[in-house]
C-alpha cells in the first residue's frame, strides 16, 4: 500500500515556499516523540524484557544437562548476551535509530542483511508476547483470580490495557514498565534470601546420571551433550535485552544514554541469573523444579504447603510475566514501525498518531499474537520459535560488529566495545552455537520458524525490495556509506 506522501525521485525544482518536501511530508507522519527516555527508564526497560526468565522457564534446562549443564550453559549465554551488549552499544551510538538491529545490520551486510535481521528480531518479538500472554493467563488461573476457568479473557485483556498504555504516550509506558519491573526484581530479592536459608549442596545434583550418556556424571547426568541441549534454556535469562536500542530515536543524549543503560542491565541481569539459579536449584532440588511450571514458588514450599515467602513469590512472578509481556510489545512495534518506514513491510504500518505512538505497529501485532495464544494456547512451542529467531538476530548483528569494525575503521563511534572485533567475535560464535542447539529441543519450532522466515523473504524478493524509502534513517545511513566509499574509489 503506498502513501500518499510516498517519497520518489528528486523533484527537478525546489517545492513552493513553505511547502514541505515529499520526504520531510512521509517522515513527518512517523516521528516518534523524542527525548522522553533517560538511563533509569532504558535500564528498566532491558530489565523487564528479561525478568519474567528468571520467574520460570531456565529450569527446564535441568531436565536437558543437570546442574552443571544448565550452569556452564548459562554461563555462556550469559558471555554470548555480554559481549553481543557490548557490541550493540557501539552499533547503537553509530545510528541511534529505531532500526535498532535492522540498522546495523543494512549499513554493514546490505538491504538484504537488514531484511534477514530485522524479521528475525521481529519474528521474537511478535511470537514472545503472545507465548507470555499465555503464561500469564495461567498464572491468573492457578491463582484463583476472577474466577476465571479459562485463559482467554486473560489474553484479551493484556493485550488491550497494555496495548492502550503504549497508545497513550512512550514516556508514560516506560514509567508504568519501570514500576512493574521494580516489584519484580524485588519479589526475587525477597525469594534469594528466603531460599538460602534452606540451601544444601548436595540438592544441586540430585538428578541420577544416565549410564549411557557420553560424558556423564553426578554434576552432569546427561553427559556432554546436556550442555549444549541446555543453551536455549540458558538464554532465558537474558533473552530480550538485545531491545533496547530500539528505544533510540525517543532517547535523550542516546549516543551516551543507550550505552550506558545496556550495561547497567546486562549487570542486573547477570547478578539476577547467578542468585536465583543457585538459590532455587539448591533449595529443593534440581530433580523436583526441573520440569515445574512455577519453580521459584516451589522451591520455597518443601512439604508442599504455602508460605508467606512463596505467596509473595508467586504473585510476583506475574508482575514479572507483565513487565516482560508489556515491555516486548514495545519492542516488537518499534521494530515493525523500523523495517515497515524503510519500506521493507508495508509503509502505512509506520504511520503514527498525534501522541507519536505507531499505533498500526502496535495495534496489528496485537491482533495477531491474540489470534495465535486463543487458538493454539502453546506458549513453550511459540516461544521456542522466539528463541530460533533470536539466535539468528544475534549472529547476525554480532557479524554486523565485525564487518563495520574491519571496513569502516575511521567512522565515528561515541562508544566503542571493549575488546573490540573479539567481543563481537565471541558472540557470533556462541549465538551460532545456540542457534544449533535449538534443534536439540524443539525441532518443530525450528522449522515453523524457517518457514515463515521463508514467506518474508519471498515477500522481501518478489516486491519490497523494490520499493524501499531512501529518505528513511538507516537507509540514509547506508546511502551515505556508499557514496563515501564511492569517492574513495574516485
């Protein structure tokens, strides 16, 4: 669908005084609202991308590797989210755009590049809300809560209220997120030191060792392997803080700001990961949270009775699913809104509103991830297809790092990561690796995945490439690149 500001060719005479270009005319009904996101809000939003992770999820990895392989295997997807953050920040302050991702990778890898990591990026972000809006309407069930014996409803209204809050303005979204994300992080400060006081050693390897796994033992009871079956589970600790340069374009300073925010984050993530993993899995037992769908709140309940720490544990893990849920639906229309005002999705999804929201990259992946929670009501399926995106985004974006870094040396970076070409190199080479791994678990999600991967690129190919905006920023951004490099061969 084209607009009709849609911009073309350069006009052959300057338009009438006071009469805005076609492009200034396109951008000008896709401006997000500037400036109204500093260091705590973008800290809180990498946070709550994350937190409902460490609620439920990671513990599955128990019954893939054990202990030690959900250990070592957190403790490389905790390095792989490290230095991808690292290097994302140096990206970020390069193009501080909503692109986020997509930008990156058009500058270094080409409009075919930024296709390929942008539908992964999105990919995550439409299937994960959806996956927690499920979570959520089961915690809302086990918990009695408005009597409600099915989860639809539930659904429903996650969507709407949360969708209406991001409508209402980013700044007032990202506060509501920050306050939601705080309770969280705190209900797992309140379940860590309610968790230690039962903590023994000898429950971390409680889970028997399969004779016939190459490799295993007591702190690995499924061998080798278990590590690497372990990694997608691993990620759900971090998986969603590679977001927030999508916040760019409505950040103050964010050549300076997103820098320091995504470092603040992967800190707290990465204290958060270590704490509650070894507090719950020491607390009760690998073997008995292992395959549980609320492992944190039976870890504090041994003889299956509640108590006061479990009961604040448990509501609050649905102030995590919210902060998750609420702060990847903003993820996932600051993506669309990206790829859909370059041109490589339909534009008039970019449009946005009078409050500078766009509310069609809000609206339409809201409709669409109710559609798949309501009738598939398969969460672990559809985040796992969130999860084989994310790791191709990942490899993607790192291999963007090592290409700007290697061809453009001399371009002006406000922030440079720390160790440079081998921090994004030990990115790319573990995203790859659990890229793979998500085979190992879900082969299925796998391939759904690469399926729709495959429409997209039909749809990329067969038209849109055709018709990409040149006056959108990341575009821009690479147009210039060219023609620098033009000259030099000049």
């Amino acid at each position: 669908m084209a607009d009709s500001t849609e911009p073309r060719t350069a006009p052959t005479s300057p338009p009438p005084a006071g009469a805005a270009a076609p492009e200034d005319a396109y951008l000008e009904k896709r401006a997000l609202r500037r400036g109204s996101a500093g260091p705590l809000l973008l800290t809180g939003l990498g946070v709550a991308y994350v937190v409902s992770g460490d609620f439920s999820g990671w513990n599955n990895g128990l019954a893939q590797g054990g202990f030690g392989g959900l250990a070592v295997a957190a403790v490389l997807m905790g390095l792989m989210y490290t230095c991808l953050v690292f290097a994302l920040a140096e990206l970020a302050s390069v193009l501080p755009t909503a692109g986020g991702g997509y930008g990156f990778a058009r500058r270094a890898l080409g409009t075919w590049g930024g296709f390929l990591t942008g539908t992964a990026i999105l990919i995550e972000y439409v299937l994960a809300p959806a996956a927690i809006s499920i979570f959520i309407g089961d915690y809302v069930e086990s918990l009695g809560l408005f009597g409600l014996t099915s989860s639809w409803p539930v659904y429903l209204a996650c969507f709407v209220i949360f969708i209406g809050i991001h409508l209402w303005g980013v700044g007032e979204a990202l506060r509501f997120s920050l306050v939601v994300t705080a309770i969280a992080v705190a209900a797992l400060v309140v379940f860590a030191l309610a968790a230690a006081t039962d903590f023994h050693v000898s429950a971390l390897n409680d889970i028997p060792a399969d004779e016939h796994a190459f490799g295993a033992s007591s702190w690995l009871p499924f061998g080798l392997l278990g590590i690497w079956a372990a990694f997608p589970f691993g990620m759900w600790f971090f998986l969603g803080i590679e977001g927030v340069p999508l916040a760019a374009e409505e950040t103050k300073d964010p050549a300076r700001t997103l820098p320091k925010a995504m470092a603040a984050a992967i800190g707290v993530l990465l204290l958060l990961a270590l704490v509650t993993f070894l507090t719950a899995t020491g607390a009760r037992g690998a073997a008995a949270i292992r395959s549980v769908g609320d492992p944190l709140v039976q870890a504090l309940q041994p003889h299956g009775e509640p108590t006061v720490a479990s009961r604040v544990v448990n509501y609050a893990g649905l102030a995590g699913l919210i902060a998750s849920f609420f702060s990847l639906i903003y993820a996932g229309s600051r993506q669309l809104f990206a790829l859909s005002r370059a041109g490589y999705l339909p534009r008039f999804l970019s449009l946005t509103s009078r409050r500078k929201a766009p509310y069609l990259g809000l609206l339409v992946p809201g409709a669409l991830g109710f559609a798949l929670a309501a009738a598939t009501g398969d969460g672990a399926r559809m985040l796992n297809v969130a999860v084989f995106g994310a790791t191709i985004s990942y490899a993607l974006m790192a291999l963007s790092h090592i290409v700007l870094r290697r061809r453009e040396p001399e371009l002006p970076r406000p922030y440079r990561t720390p160790g440079g070409v081998l921090t994004s190199s030990i990115a790319f080479v573990l995203a790859c690796s659990a890229l793979v791994a998500t085979f190992l678990v879900d082969k299925e999600a796998a391939v759904i995945a690469l399926v729709v991967y495959a429409v997209a690129l039909a749809y990329f190919a067969l038209y849109s490439r055709h018709r990409l905006v040149a006056a959108a920023p990341e575009e821009e951004f690479a147009a210039l690149a060219a023609a620098e490099a033009e000259l030099e061969r000049d």
